[in-house]
C-alpha cells in the first residue's frame, strides 16, 4: 500500500449516483490528485522579473491580473492574486526547480501539495451544481476559460479553475474535503452524477 | 349541491381525473384545477372557521390574495400549514385538512366567540395584558392559545429536499401576464440574458382562459403561447413558472422560491420540492398585476361571497361555475365582464347592485341584451345565509349625498360577487421605492419612485387596459436592456381588440363600507384572515391609534399570512374616513418581504442534518473513529477526546492514557494546530515584532516558545516558531486562533509593515502532526527513523531536524506539552495517515498508548501550561506568570499598552494551581472564596479554569486565576463556590505547575 493517502480516496467510489435522466449523469466527478501544488508570490518590486521567471520555466505566458489562469504542459498557473499564483503541476521535480531558482529576495514558493484537495468536474449541468453554492455568474461569457476564483461554497473555502465550457477544476483545504464532497454530490444530485477514478 | 362543473370550457384536461380528500372525505377533479376549484366543483363552500371569531368560511378569491380558504396541505412530517387552497394544483392522492376548528368544520364548538364578540375587540391582547391583574395573562392564556392562531406546523421532520441557488440575468421580468410578457419579449429580443418569472404555473396572467380577447387578430392566450414560445426558444431566456418573486433587496438582489415539486405528492427523482434563488441582476420588470378590492358591508364573510374577477376565473381556467344563482355587487365597470361570461356560461345572476347611477351605454346594453336586471343606485347592505349565503339585502344608494336608503329588498342567491375596485400588486415596489402615491382614478396605490434599477408596468402601475398594459411593457423591457448595457429595438405595439363590455376597473365610484341607516349592526370585516372588523378600526382611531403604523399593530389589520392583500386599502379608507381626512393623508403602511410567506425549509436549504456545518477532519480522522475515540469538536476540526477501552467511562480512560505518557510513551493527533509559514527576507525581523519574547537569536533548526501580544497589551495566541531555513519558519498557533492569527499577521504586513517583505501562508492543512510523548518516546522514534540522530545531542530539546520514517519524509521536532521527554513529528498530511500507522506499529514493543485531548489536557495543566481558558483575553503576560516572556530591550506589538498602570496592579488576577482538599472534583467557572459556607461564600476572589484528575500526584487539580497572584496566597485555604451548579469546596493553592517544577524529566 502506498503512503500516501487522497482525502477523498474512500469516499470517491466510482459508479453513477442520484437522478436517473435520459441523457445520462449531468455531471462527472473525480478527485483531482496533482503532483505538486505550489504558491508563488513574488514581492511587489520584483512581480516583473518573478513572471518572466515563471513564464520561461513553465513555458507560457502569466495572465495580466487576478482571476485568470494559464496553462501550459508544466502546469496550470493561477494568478489568485496580485503578485500571487497558484502552480498545480504533475511534472516531477518542479517544487525543488522552482525552489532553486527562486531566492527569497525575489519571492518565495510554498508547498501546498499536501494542504488541498483536488475535484474536478465536468459535464452540462457543472455550472448548475457550483451555483447551488455561490454567487459567481459562471455564464461562459462572464467566467470565461481559465478563468479563476476563490470563493465559500458551504462554508467551505475553495480556489476554482474553469478548464473549457463545462469543466471545473477545485481545489478545497484538505481537512474541509469530505464535507465538501458530500455537499457537492448532494448538490448534484438533482441532475444525477457519475464518479470516476481519481486522475481520470 | 350549490357548485359545479360547467359542461365545457376551462384549462383543465377533463380525460384526467384525480382523487384527493379534504378533511378525509375523497372527492375528485381534472388536471388544472386547483384545490379550491376542485371542491368548488364538487359543491364545497365551506373551506375554514375565522381567526378569531371561528366564523365558518369559503373561497374568497382565485389567487394568491386569499384570506379565506387556508388549509393544511398534505400529512406527517410533509404537512404545511395556512396554504391557500386557490393556489394549490390539484394531484392525485392530494390531502388537505381544515383549519382552526374543532370538533369538525361542520360542527365548531369555538364559533360560540362570535358571541363573545365584544370581548375580541381590537387590542384584546394588550386589553388582557393590562388586565385585572398582570396574573389574568398567565390564567388566560393558554386558552388563549388553544383557540387562536392558524394552522399548526408539523413537529416531524420534513423528509423532503429543500435547496437554494443562485441566478444571475440582464433583466428579470416579474410576472408574465401581458405586461410581463411583453416587457420580456422586447428584452429578450435585444439579446440580454432574460429571467422571466411567475408564482403560477402556466404564463399569461389575466390573459390566462380569455377567450373573447385578441391580439394582432389572433386569440389573446394565442398570442401568449407564441410569445412562450419565442422567448423560451432563446438562449438566453429562462422562463421560471411557479415561481414567487417575494422580496426585493439591496443591489438589485431579489429573492424567489421555486416550488419544484409543490404540485406532486411527493417529489420524484431527487428533486427538492422547493428551490430558493437568489436572483442578481441589473434591471427589473414589475409586472405584478392588481387585486381585486373588496367592499366592506354587514356579513361580507358569508361562504359564497366572493371577489368578481374571481368568480369569473375560476369559470374561465377551471370550467367551475361558483354557484347557481349570483348577484353581482360592484363600484366599476370590470365586474361585468363577470356577471356576462357567468351569464354566458350559464349562471344565473339574479342582479348587478353598482351605487353609479350613470354606467356606460355598452354595459347597460350587453346586461339589457342578456335580461340581467341591473340595479344602478343601489347598494348591498348585508349577506346572510350562515354556511352558504342564501340572500342579498339591497338598498337604494344616493351618491351625491352618500346615503344609504331602507333596505327594501332581499335577493335569493347562494353567491355573491363583489368589486370594490383594483389595489395594484406593489409589494416589490414598495420594498424597493419611495413611498407608494395614491392615484385617486383608481382609488389605490401605484408605484412610488425606484430607487432600484426597477420600472413597475400594467396592473401594478395602475394601468388597467390590455393596450396599455403591452405598450407599457414593452418600453420598460426596452429600458430595462439598456440599463443593463444592450440597445433594443422599438416593438411594434400590438393592434388589441377587447369586447365593449370589458371595462377597466379605473371607472370606479369609490365607495369603501356600506353601513345601513337603521336595523341591525352586523359584523362587517375588513381583515378576513386576522377577523378586524370596521368597527375595530373606529375603536382603534377612537382610543388614539390614527397611525397607520399603530392602526395595523393595534388591530392586527393586514398583519396575517395574506398580510392584509384584500383589506389594507379599505383599512386605510375606513380610518381615513374616521378621521375626516383624505387617505393619502393618512398614509399606507410599506411592504417588506416576503410577498408571500415563505417556507423554512427553502430558507434553510440543505443545510439541515450532518449538512448543517461543514466538518474539519485531521489526517487520521478515519483511524481515531475505528479505533473507537470518542470525537468531540474543537471549532470545526474533529479531535478524538478518549480512546475508551470495554468497560472504561471518560475518567477511566484518560487517567490510564495520562499515566501511560508518565510512565512509557503515548502519542496524540496534533494535526489540528494552527501552522503559518512565514517567508522572506524580513521574516525573522517580523517575528522580532510581532512576538513578545526576542526572536533574533533562533538559529536554523531550532524551534522557541513565543507568545503573542494584542495591541491592547492582554495575551492573544502562544505556540511554538521553527526555523526551518535562512528565510523560512514556521510558527505555530493554538488550534483555536489560527486563523486569528494569520488575519492579525496580513493585516500587520499590509498596514502597520507594509515596506517588510514577508509572506504569510496557512500551512495548517499541508501538515499531518503527530506528538510522541514520555520516556520511551526516543525509543520508539528510534526504531523507525534510522537516518537521525535522535540523542539529546543530535536533537536537543526544542531541536528541529529532517528525517525519514519507514519511507515517509517528517519533521522531528523536540518540543513538550506534556513536561515529559517528547517529539513533535510532522509529515505532509497525504503521508499522515500512514505515519501514524507505522508509529502505532512502532511503539507496540514499547507499549505505545494512543491518547486524546482530555489526556493531553491533564497532562498541561499538572504542568501548568496555560491553554484557551487561561488565554482568554483578559490576563496579561504577567498575569500568567510570563512576565519573563515580555522583552524590556526591543518594541513589539502590545507593549506600550501592557505597560498600563492597570495592567501592573498587585492586585490583578494572578494564574496559580489549586488542589482539591477534600478529594471533589473542581469545576471550571466556579469561584474562589473565602467564606466557609454557600451561604455566606463572600466576594468572589478568582475563578477556577482549568480542571482536572492529576494521575501522578493522586489528586484532583485546577489552574486558577487568583487576586493578588501566587505570592501572596500560596498555600491559603479558600472555597472553590459553584452555586449555581451547586459546590462549596475547600481548596489549597499551590504554584501552578504541579508535577516536575525543575523539568527534568524533559531535558533527558
């Protein structure tokens, strides 16, 4: 057995759950168990020369402002605030990367790997589920791809990453996850939900 | 039998048949109809027993506004009490109960109140209050209660779903009646996201079962089916029937309840049966409508006096005809539309009673072509019949006198319906405007100015007229889009033709109670549902409540669960005329939400049962409940307080497991504690200042106490801060302030610091923590960690080192909570769960002891750690016996305030230990005294905090804060005096630490 135990390892059981409706489960459900997730924060005289380090070693282009996310084959960087960001990346060896190459007098990285669970979910009815527990317009034109949030939903602190039209990405502190999940299933279940393997 | 189902006509699909019972008795009806229509048909007219008079009463209305026909609907833990039988679908197996009477509807023993009458007057309560004696309350009362009130709620749990979500639209267009409709249209058209709104079922308000009017040539409920049809094919449109609108709120945010499965038995396929919404957005439509006006007149209450419009609704939509012989009774032309179509649908209507002399030629001509007889210049003076009307008194009526004649006719007919005029449906606007204006055309209230981003349209504004009401409509769906930040495109307006005979309800004769010159002075309601009658607003005005504010409190007028839909304007007419002023002078009382009430179960949401709070678990939490812990909250988190073996209660269990740590090695779950890490640059010069205690000395890998200051001076937080690297540390606070703390730190980096280059980060959840506790606690650790040093040299108390576990990366940490030799050992919390099996497997050779919070706080107090109780927001550094703690040489947060005359009085309250004298148990919260007996206990000199049974000096102990301190007190005898709990018992004070004073046992 390995050491490492998911949050959410005995209660994600795979199989369909709640409403039965002729197009299938509404929404798909599956912990999300990134390698490393890391904070980044830069200090406010050094934010333009720590994204053009993040934007040459993760190899893309970090977004202009809070709210918004970039993603490239190293990861998925989520600008949570001005000067911070959030890296989910399953590329092997990228917390001791980053660690070498950023110095503390130009920002820091904080290892959050441990400290929060990862869901995601898609399908048509995803945007109806995570409405049921907060006030954000996910209308694709108002919450558009990459788009990033962090907000409550039962209570429950959460950093929220739209990855395409239907597919969201959540990352919960990792004591909250279960209650999470059982309010998230709960939620879903008026559109009937299938869970899947974690990873998949 | 008086109702029945008319042989054709109506919305509802007479192929599908659905049996229900009300009151246990089984009757039919069709699909479409609704409870009160249903009953209706099948010849029911009596619905309920009054308030407070027990008045047997029917069916008032077709709508919402009903103040009459309240039932409990459904059974058991479903079972909803006051709705409203005019507004309940009809489903199969449907069960509703009366209310409010007993031993039966037919037969109840409480309408005796009605004779009693006088006695119910308007401030009874406070009458009763005031009473003989302030004792006639307590005597009266619960048979006060037994008698009043409504339905009664459910004791069972509602095994139902109930959930909440959010909406977010451009424009939401309330009610989708023309008005609404027409508005949504044109908003949709402009391509802004439109929610569309109703409280029933099915779109088209009035339009709804008209038959005779037309749009652009087309049947008018044609039109709305096409308009349907247009705005639902659109995206971006929602359209939500049975859905309430029922409170407007700050920033545009409205609040609805959607009853999802309100019309089913029971909800299928994991619905909730209602949904509340929260509904942002930037521009709202009211489109409302208005409701009919009563006229007040003696036994206006009688089964089978109706509102007009809805003795023509319910044959209209349901096919129901309300009775068989009516007479019509109204101030304006639109209760003529009823009287023809009832007429029409094969009613007889033994008369029109109207007090205007002069009514239009195209209503004199369709009454005259029909052979109605119409009574211009005359008035309904009273009804009467009991259970169901059986006549109408008639009298001539002067209107340029305003005299009411003889009554010199009695009139056979078992309905009775009445028009006083319409009272536009403003509640929204009110909740979310000025002050509503009275337009004496109508002889009510329209909207007063928005100080929302909301346009009131239709009915609701006044206007009356299918024209109006769709050109209006469509301009404020026009202007609504642009608000929002759309351009739209002029509607044409639609060419409407309505029968002559349809008259608006804007030519009214005002006219509010008729009393008559002589005879009998019968009870004539104002407030159906609440029972206020004309004479109690008179009695109200007469004993000086002429406010409408007080008029309403004093009475109860509008205050029921209808909360006064039919009977405040009249309420208002009735004291304006009192009072000999007009009624804008006397003013009307505003609307708050909700429009109609609302269910706690849509309030509530899912957040009932184990959704009530969110839980917080550790690492271990499924280990802890296996192993048989009993879990008890701190905060959120879940902490395992013992670990209770067969046959062991509570104090059993932690005394063996505080002895265990004493005596071998235990370990506890230390997951829970608050951990920030704190990065930069300046971190260590930012510890320096926001700890009491200097921190410029701490070297890589090692940990120091530090304890935490407010502004004010008193003691915030304390815990441990490791420094980890050159830049990096990591502090650690009391489970309880740990985001506290965090909020503290930002808000000093952000404010007071802002040039620091320091990062603060909650690293609580990153890290599983395990304390591995006693004089076998090297041992153990020893045998699963093979590539650390372990020695006292290698990690020294309060070391800090890297290691391996059996494979797992940890921290070792050399601190003590429990004054015995101890480690922290730390993991990433995906590891926690493993880590703490393979130290259990570890520490089996060495009789390693799972402990929980009651063990661990034993074992700080026979230590003297203070804890929560003692760091309570009150006590100071010296106040705890850590003074020493307070640097004198560097300036940090609190200082000057803890450096307060106050806070360095002998005299303040002092932490010490005490120990039981008698061998009782200590109680925290109980008082230290000097006097020897309950009786006589004295002042109180301190209190008792922390408790406990002191496995290793044989006693029971407590942390105490005491006057003066130790010094003075040290072995004093004083009494620890809980009398409200009950306890005097005699104690011995003793320094605070009672166990290892030279911590020997920890530096080994």
């Amino acid at each position: 057995m390995s050491n490492l135990v998911y949050a959410l390892e005995d209660a994600a059981q795979p199989g369909v759950y709640g409403a039965a409706g002729t197009e299938g489960p509404g929404v798909t459900i599956s912990e999300h168990r990134p390698e490393s997730m890391l904070q980044l924060g830069a200090w406010p005289d050094t934010q333009a020369s720590f994204e053009a380090l993040l934007a040459s070693t993760l190899n893309l282009s970090v977004p202009s402002r809070p709210g918004l996310a970039s993603v490239s084959s190293e990861g998925s960087l989520l600008v949570i605030a001005p000067g911070r960001y959030l890296l989910v990346s399953d590329k092997p060896g990228i917390t001791q990367q980053l660690s070498g190459q950023i110095d503390a007098d130009q920002g820091v990285v904080t290892d959050l790997s441990h400290a929060r669970a990862g869901i995601r979910m898609t399908g048509r009815n995803a945007a109806d589920v995570l409405r049921k527990g907060f006030a954000i317009d996910l209308d694709i034109r108002k919450f558009p791809v990459h788009s990033v949030a962090q907000t409550t939903f039962h209570h429950i602190g959460l950093t929220l990453h739209r990855t395409d039209e239907t597919t969201f990405e959540l990352f919960i502190f990792r004591g909250f996850a279960l209650s999470f999940w059982e309010a998230l299933t709960d939620a879903a279940l008026e559109y009937g939900y299938q869970v899947a393997g974690a990873g998949q | 039998m008086s109702g029945y189902r008319l042989n054709s006509g109506g919305l509802v699909d007479r192929t599908k048949r659905l049996n229900f019972t009300f009151d246990g008795k089984s009757y039919s009806g069709f699909e479409g109809d609704t409870l009160a229509s249903a009953l209706l048909a099948n010849g029911v007219s009596l619905f309920g027993r009054s308030f407070k008079y027990h008045r047997p009463r029917g069916v008032y209305s077709a709508g919402p506004e009903e103040p009459n026909a309240l039932v409990t609907l459904r059974s058991g833990g479903r079972a909803e009490p006051n709705t409203k039988a005019t507004v309940i679908e009809l489903y199969e197996g449907l069960e509703a109960q009366s209310q409010n009477c007993w031993p039966s509807l037919e037969h109840d023993l409480l309408s005796i109140n009605q004779l009693g009458g006088p006695m119910l007057v308007a401030g009874f309560y406070y009458k009763t209050f005031m009473g003989p004696t302030r004792k006639a309350w307590m005597f009266y009362e619960h048979f006060i209660r037994k008698a009043a009130g409504l339905g009664a709620a459910a004791k069972e749990a509602d095994p139902d779903r109930y959930e909440k979500s959010n909406l977010f639209c451009d424009v939401l267009v309330v009610g989708a009646g023309p008005s609404g409709l027409a508005a949504a249209l044109t908003a949709a058209r402009s391509g802004a996201r439109v929610v569309l709104a109703d409280e029933n079922p099915e779109a088209g308000g009035a339009l709804l079962g008209e038959s005779q009017d037309t749009i652009d040539g087309q049947p008018a409920q044609d039109w709305v089916a096409k308009t349907l049809a247009e705005l639902t094919a659109l995206p971006d449109v929602t359209f939500m029937p049975r859905t309430t609108v029922y409170g407007y709120y700050d920033h545009n945010i409205l609040g609805a309840v959607e009853r999802v499965a309100d019309h089913l038995a029971t909800p299928v396929n994991h619905q909730p049966r209602q949904k509340h919404w929260t509904i942002r957005c930037a521009s709202v439509v009211i489109a409302t409508g208005a409701i009919e006006r009563p006229i007040v007149f003696d036994g206006n209450d009688t089964p089978g006096v109706m509102l007009a419009d809805a003795t023509r609704r319910f044959a209209q939509r349901q096919g129901v005809a309300v009775g068989r012989q009516a007479v019509v009774f109204t101030n304006n032309d639109s209760a003529y539309r009823a009287a023809l179509d009832l007429k029409d649908a094969g009613v007889d209507i033994a008369a029109i009673v109207d007090p205007r002399n002069t009514i239009p030629d195209a209503l004199t001509e369709a009454v005259q072509t029909r052979g109605i007889r119409l009574l211009s210049g005359h008035v309904v003076t009273g009804a009467k019949g009991g259970k169901r009307l059986k006549t109408v008194e008639v009298a001539t009526f002067d209107a340029g006198s305003q005299s009411v004649g003889e009554s010199k006719e009695w009139i056979a007919a078992d309905t009775l319906a009445v028009s006083g005029g319409w009272t536009p449906t403003i509640h929204l606007a009110s909740q979310a405007g000025d002050k509503p204006v009275f337009d004496d055309k109508i002889a009510s209230f329209v909207p007063g100015k928005a100080l929302q981003a909301w346009r009131a349209v239709g009915a609701c504004n006044g206007d009356f007229g299918l024209a109006d009401c769709l050109s209006a409509g469509s301009k404020a769906g026009a202007g609504a889009v642009e608000d929002a930040g759309f351009t739209s495109e002029a509607t044409p307006t639609p060419d409407v033709a309505v029968p002559a005979h349809a008259g608006s309800g804007g030519s009214l004769y005002p006219i509010w109670e008729i009393s008559r010159p002589s005879g009998p002075k019968g009870k004539k309601f104002v407030d159906l549902q609440h029972d206020v009658t004309a004479e109690d607003v008179r009695l109200a005005q007469r004993e000086g409540f002429e406010s409408v504010e007080h008029l309403k409190r004093y009475t109860t007028l509008g205050m029921a669960a209808d909360q006064g839909k039919t009977s405040n304007v009249n309420g208002l007419a009735l004291m304006a005329a009192a009072l000999e002023r007009s009624i804008p002078e006397v003013g009307t009382t505003r609307f708050r939400p909700p429009y109609t009430p609302v269910t706690l179960g849509a309030l509530g949401g899912r957040e009932t049962g184990h959704h009530l709070a969110p839980v917080r678990r550790t690492p271990m939490h499924d280990w802890h409940v296996k192993a048989g812990a009993d879990m008890l909250t701190a905060g959120q988190w879940m902490r395992p307080q013992v670990y209770r073996k067969a046959g062991e209660d509570v104090f059993a269990a932690y005394v063996r497991e505080a002895k265990a740590v004493r005596e071998g090695v235990g370990m506890v779950d230390v997951s829970t504690l608050g951990k920030i890490a704190v990065q930069g640059p300046d971190a260590q010069n930012f510890l320096n200042l926001v700890y009491s205690n200097g921190f410029k000395t701490l070297a890589v890998g090692k940990a120091r106490y530090g304890l935490m200051l407010r502004e004010d001076g008193f003691v915030y937080d304390d815990g441990t801060t490791w420094r980890l690297g050159e830049t990096e540390y990591l502090m650690t606070t009391t489970t309880a302030n740990a985001a506290g703390v965090l909020a503290h730190l930002e808000f000093l980096l952000a404010t007071v610091w802002p040039e620091l280059r320091v990062q603060v980060t909650s690293v609580t959840e990153q890290w599983a923590g395990v304390a591995v506790a006693g004089p076998k606690s090297r041992a153990t650790l020893e045998s699963v960690i093979k590539d650390l040093d372990l020695s006292n040299e290698g990690v020294p108390f309060m070391g800090v080192q890297p290691g391996t576990l059996d494979g797992i990366p940890v921290l070792v940490a050399r601190l003590s909570f429990s004054g015995e030799m101890a480690f922290e050992v730390y993991t990433g919390a995906n590891y926690g769960a493993a880590l703490w099996d393979k130290l259990m497997a570890a520490g089996e050779a060495f009789g390693l002891v799972p402990y929980g919070t009651e063990a661990l706080g034993t074992l700080r107090i026979e230590k003297g750690h203070v804890a929560g109780p003692e760091l309570d927001g009150r006590t100071t550094a010296k106040d705890l016996g850590l003074g020493g703690m307070a640097s004198r040489k560097k300036h940090y947060i609190g200082r000057p305030l803890m450096e307060r005359e106050a806070l360095n009085e002998d005299n303040r309250l002092g932490l010490v230990g005490v120990i039981s004298s008698n061998g009782k148990p200590l109680r925290a919260g109980s008082h230290l005294v000097a006097g020897q007996t309950a009786e006589q206990p004295g002042k109180s000199l301190g209190h008792v905090s922390s408790t406990t049974y002191s496995p290793a000096i044989d006693k029971f102990v407590a942390l105490a804060m005491l006057e003066g301190g130790l010094e003075p007190n040290e072995n004093r005898e004083l009494f620890a005096a809980d009398p409200l709990r009950g306890g005097h018992d005699p104690v011995q004070v003793v320094h605070p630490c009672f166990f290892d004073k030279d911590g020997s046992r920890m530096h080994v």
